[in-house]
C-alpha cells in the first residue's frame, strides 16, 4: 500500500482481497490523510471480511489492554513530520529501506515485509544540530521497541567524520506470532486462540492440561482412573500408565529471551565533491554481542566482528556506486544483518521428532545460524542506476569466500558465500501504467546465479493500472521460503509462503 503526500486532507480508500495466513480474505479499507503544516497523518481503517461474512478480528480486538493498545496502534499507516534530508524528520508507521551510515549493520530494513499479514507501527527521527547528526529507529511499538538502533555523526576533525551506531533486538521471538498472547507462538501453540491451553500431544483436539483428557500420548492406554473418569466412583486413584509419551512445553516468550546486538564504528573522507560528481572512502567496523551455537561441539560461542578496511562511494550523474572489502576475522557475522527480510528471518521454524509419532516445533534465530559461517573475506558492490526520468535500477553483489558449514559432511570445508540482490521500478507513471516494481533477494549461498530457493530467498512484483476516474488496480504479489522440515531445502508446497493483495483504490 502507498499513500501519496497531500497538500490538503483527503480520502483514499481502496476494495479488493488479500491473502492472510493462507487465506484469502476481501477488504475494505479507508485511508485519511490529513497534513498540517509540516505534519502528515495517515491512518489504515482497514476490515477483513472472508466468504461467510466474518471478520478478521485481529484488527478490531478490544478485548484486553495489550489487544486494545495494539488494535489502536494498528490504525496508523504514518505520521510524519518533515523530510529525512531536512534538520528535524520524523516518522512513525510503516517504515521501508531503513540503512544506517554504510550499512554495516543496517540496510535496507523494514518492518512492512508481511504486511498486511502483519502489521507493525515503527518510528524513524533524524536530528542535525551544531554539526552533529542523530537518528534513530524502532521496529514496532506493540513489539514494545522489540528492535531499535541509534546512530551519531560528529562534526569533522581534520575533515574526517566519525560515527557510532548500535542496534539491539532484545528478543528475536518477539518476532513471531502469538495470537492469543499466552506467549506461545502460534507455531508451538497447540491453541493458538485459546489463552489457557497450549498442548495437545496426540493431536485428538483436547489439550493434555484439559481434565477430559484420559489419553494424553493416545496409545490407547487410559492413563489415571480418577474422579474425572464418568462412573469411577472409588476415593482412590489408579495409575494405569506410567510411561506417558509427551510434548514439550513449546517456548513462552515473556520468559524465553534470544537477544542480539551490534555496535559499529565508521569513518570517512570527501575526495572530491562537485555538482554531478562526488568520490568518498570510508572504512567500517562492527562488533555482534550475543551468541550462537559452534556447529563442531554443540557449544555456545560469543558472534563475531566485521571490517571493511576500505570502501569507495561515488556519485556521479544518475548513478551511485559502492566497492568495499569485506573480512569476517571469526566468522559469526553478517554485514548488512538488519536487511530487508530481518522479520522473516529474525525467529523461524523446522519440525523436530521426539520419538514414538510425536513430533514438535524447533524455532530457529537468524543469530543462532551465524555460526554456520567462519573465517571469510571477499569484495562487494552496490550500483544504483537512474535510466532517465521513468526507470529506476540497483543490483549489489558480495562474493566472500572462507570456512563455511557442510551439512552433509557435519564439517566447515571452503566454499563461496554469495549475495545478490536486485530491483526495478518505474519512477513515473507510462500511460496507464501508474506503479510498477520488481525485487529479488537471494544471500549467504555458494551460487545465487543458480537461483536454488532458499529460506534467505524473497521475490515479488507490484503493478497498478489506471481504471480511469482517479481509481487504480493494485496488484501486489511477494514470495518467500521457510524450511519446515529442516532438511535445508524449500521443496514443499507448504515451505512456499505467499502474500497476494489485489485491491482498486481510489481517492475522494
């Protein structure tokens, strides 16, 4: 969804379907947009109606405090104030290619990538004073600042600016869903929609805690003759089977925390500064804080650093271009962390069996795979291309190579580690073509150009068509993975998560 900046308050609306948790909901929404003064408002008053005239009720729960907080906090698209380039910016909403500095640690995050499945409300500012420069950024505020980063730039000494950043996502499972907020994530939770139930070992629709459950692990042994057995009438207990089969307690998150954490230090120097040339080189640090797990012994390991001991930036005309070199001195590390797909990434899934047909959810962090990489080097580069008034165009490449894990082998062996990303999109409307974007994603593989689906994999398209009478067609479409089985592959239609919105908007 886009809403375009007004001058004056205004109505945008739209009508069409969306694709929710696999579903396909129809949708009816308002946007109001109201500007003052420099202050823009825009709100997302959207239902969700499915073919037996349900409501989505995620977006109107008021059932409890945190429901109503978040069913309110829900209703802003954005609140703006200013531009990013202006001495004071501030946003609060739907935030997209968010990057710090050189993007070490930040870049191109958002925490719009499943939306409309999931809706987050984040918030940017920007501050220049005497010389320095600040900004700041959070991912969502129901999350309760869940992800957040500062960032300082100090005026220049000897004409070199220094800047420290710092990040932290003080627990990745936040990033999972919980629907009936009993902090067991929709994908360990038995009952998703039920508060006081969470387990159902056998599967048979009645959770192991319920007193009407006689069979928790269904071997069809009843497990205690007690006064919750119909007709037993004895003041006595008898235990039947003392070997019961049972699930795990899936992970609770209000007291489960997988934190992770990053500082930076970069510096750089202007080379030449004209109107339609400017040539800048810089150099990066960063230190992870957290940890991962050593793939070799099964132990805890503190994450590791990253150096660019050099990077060039130019701009000249329509074009931008970055070359830098990357070294990873431990491995345990991934330039660009907090990137576009972070809250797909962030806390992910894989089956795990426990023996005789009982089978549970293994959630997976981004943090806990880093120990999968090792001592790695190798260059990247970034070019970002105008072509003319109407197309825009980027593609950024890394190529590192060093120790890398081999899950067949069980041993680190040297091998590439490859990054590609791309995109396209219309800067101006053609005809009746109003919007058009493309992007692809595809990092930390031996080979991106043999385009293997991969968890670290996103593909998607936008397109909106002119109707006529101020009313457009809005097609959206992305793709993503998820290896459920954790095999290492995304070969089931299952592993296969898409988000389709089709919707006419309009405006009044």
């Amino acid at each position: 969804m886009v809403l375009n900046a007004q001058s004056s308050p205004s109505v945008q609306g739209a009508v069409g379907a969306v694709t929710i948790d696999g579903k396909i909901w129809n949708q009816i929404a308002l946007r109001p947009v109201v500007p003052i003064g420099k202050v823009a408002v825009a709100l997302d008053i959207v239902l969700y109606i499915d073919q037996d005239g349900n409501i989505h009720k995620d977006e109107w729960d008021f059932s409890n405090g945190t429901a109503t907080k978040n069913t309110l906090i829900d209703k802003i698209y954005y609140i703006r104030y200013g531009q990013k380039w202006e001495p004071l910016y501030l946003k609060v909403g739907a935030l997209d290619g968010v990057s710090m500095g050189y993007g070490i640690l930040a870049n191109g995050y958002s925490n719009s990538i499943q939306y409309p499945q999931v809706r987050k409300v984040g918030m940017e500012m920007g501050v220049k004073r005497n010389g320095f420069s600040f900004y700041g950024f959070t991912n969502d505020f129901k999350e309760n600042l869940g992800v957040a980063g500062f960032r300082v730039v100090t005026p220049p000494f000897m004409g070199i600016p220094t800047a420290f950043s710092i990040i932290s996502d003080r627990n990745q499972y936040l990033g999972l869903k919980d629907s009936d907020e009993d902090g067991r994530p929709d994908l360990v939770d038995d009952f998703p929609n039920d508060i006081t139930y969470w387990l159902d070992t056998d599967g048979d629709n009645i959770a192991d805690r319920d007193p009407s459950e006689w069979d928790i692990d269904g071997d069809g042994i009843t497990d205690t003759l007690d006064s919750n057995i119909p007709g037993w009438t004895l003041d006595t207990t008898i235990v039947l089977d003392d070997s019961i089969s049972r699930k795990p307690e899936p992970l609770n998150i209000f007291v489960d925390e997988k934190p992770v954490s990053a500082v930076a230090l970069d510096f750089g120097y202007p080379l030449v500064k004209e109107k339609h040339l400017s040539v800048s080189v810089y150099a990066q640090i960063a230190k992870m804080i957290g940890e991962t797990v050593s793939p070799e012994n099964e132990e805890k390991v503190d994450l590791g650093t990253g150096i660019v001991p050099l990077g060039v930036s130019a701009k000249f005309g329509p074009a931008t271009f970055n070359l830098e070199y990357h070294i990873m001195p431990e491995g345990r590390f991934e330039f660009g962390y907090w990137n576009r797909s972070y809250e797909i990434d962030r806390a992910t899934f894989s089956s795990n069996s426990e023996g005789q047909g009982v089978s549970s959810m293994n959630i997976v962090t981004k943090s806990s795979k880093l120990g999968y990489y090792g001592k790695q080097k190798g260059p990247f580069s970034r070019l970002n291309l105008n072509l003319g008034s109407y197309l825009g165009t980027g593609i950024s490449y890394q190529n590192l190579f060093g120790k890398q894990w081999n899950f067949e082998t069980q041993q680190f062996e040297e091998n590439t580690n490859q990054s590609f990303l791309a995109f396209l999109r219309l800067r101006k409307s053609i005809s009746k073509i109003k919007t058009a974007e493309w992007y692809y994603q595809q990092r930390n593989v031996p080979n991106p150009f043999d385009f293997e689906l991969t968890e670290n994999t996103i593909l998607g398209y936008r397109l909106g068509l002119e109707l006529g009478n101020g009313m457009i067609l809005v097609y959206n479409f992305r793709r993503s993975f998820r290896d459920l089985d954790g095999d290492g592959k995304v070969d089931g239609p299952d592993e296969v998560v898409n988000i389709t919105t089709i919707e006419t908007s309009f405006s009044f």
